[in-house]
C-alpha cells in the first residue's frame, strides 16, 4: 500500500509500507491536512507525518493512492497505472474529522444501507390553484417494501409550508418486482397556493428505486 503527494509535477513526499490489503477486505483511510503537515491513517492508526508547507495547497496538488507489490510507477499516464492492484470501491470525502469511534468498513459502502431518506422535489408552478394532487410512480423493490409504512409520499401547493401524505396503492404488478404506485390527495386543506412540490420518505434500512414518478392536479 502506498500514497504519494505531487506538486506541480514532482514528487514530494513518496509513503510505502508493507500492510498487506487482502481480496474483498475494506478498510478506513484518513489524510488529515493541519497547517503545513499532511497525517496518514489506516483504521485510526497514524503511518505518517509529513511537512508539505505552509504555501502548499493541498487541493489543487495531486495525490496517489493505491495498492501493489511494486509502486515504482511514475507520473500517471507514463507506465503502469496509478492503481496497482485492485480497488473496487473508494469514496473521498474532503472536510471529515477523525473520531475515535470510527468504524471500519466490512463490505463495499455501495452494498451499505441508510436507515433512511428524505427527498424534496424541484418546485413546480400550477396553472391553478390545485384541491387534489394525482401521483403515479414506477417502483423497484430490491427488498419487500410495505407502502405507507417503508415508503411515504406527501406533496404540498404552499412552497413547503403544509405537507398532505399520501395513502399509496399498487395499480399494478408489472412484475415480481417492478409496481406501478399509485395516490390521490386532498390538498384543499392546505395553505391556498399554487407553488408544488412532493417529499418521498424512506424507513426501517429497506432497499429499492424509484424509477420515475409523474403528476397531474385539478
């Protein structure tokens, strides 16, 4: 495992050690910028202290990082690859803090779930005042998903202000899997107004995709 940091095309300060990184093995990696030193670690242990200097901008600089028997490689694009064995799932992150309840990764953070989500939809102007809201969305269930209690959907007309939920029903089973979902809503106890917009909530760490979602009012 190696880590490498240039600066307008040289090689500043070059890091190698012999940790060994097995097959479908994850692990925790921090590079910890503070003033003019640049800190390493792997799964909260420090493997490097490096003085880069105070004029240094660390990121519009360029950084190396990879795995391999032999890191002799030089500039990426001449020779061998930047990544020199295989890393199949890397996530940057600028700005987090090391915490020493960390937790290290046991499978790929693609294959990790949130217990759930909330998303607001882009604003959208009626033409009229709308008393009822038609929703129609194609859904994906990866695992079985109870609606109104997995899945939740409110829309507003007030810009957000009111929210009415939803009581979502299967239209149709197109397959196994793949339903079309479907809800009328009575939005005449709201706030009067014309500025839409819908919110979907997710619960209890279930895994699907909403492929598409339509709207009509009247």
């Amino acid at each position: 495992m190696f880590f490498e940091y240039w600066l307008n095309h040289v090689k500043s300060l070059y890091y190698s050690s012999e940790f060994v990184i097995n097959l479908n093995e994850y692990h925790w990696y921090a590079f910890i910028r503070t003033g003019a030193y640049v800190d390493f670690y792997l799964d909260g242990i420090s493997y490097g202290h490096w003085d880069i200097g105070l004029s240094t901008d660390l990121y519009t600089s360029l950084s190396n990082f990879g795995i391999g028997i032999d890191p002799s490689w030089s500039w990426p694009g001449v020779g061998d690859s930047p990544v020199k064995g295989q890393i199949d799932d890397l996530i940057f992150k600028v700005g987090d803090k090391i915490y020493t309840d960390y937790i290290v990764p046991t499978q790929a953070y693609s294959n990790l779930l949130v217990p759930g989500f909330t998303m607001y939809s882009v604003n959208q102007i009626f033409s009229i005042v709308p008393s009822v809201v038609e929703i129609i969305l194609l859904l994906e269930e990866i695992d079985s998903i109870v609606l109104n209690t997995d899945l939740k959907l409110s829309v507003s007309r007030d810009n957000k202000v009111t929210y009415t939920e939803a009581i979502l029903n299967v239209q149709e089973d197109i397959t196994s899997t793949l339903k079309i979902v479907t809800a009328s809503i009575d939005v005449s106890s709201q706030l009067s107004g014309s500025d839409f917009t819908y919110k979907l909530e997710s619960f209890n760490f279930k895994d699907f995709k909403i492929r598409g979602i339509g709207v009509s009012y009247k």
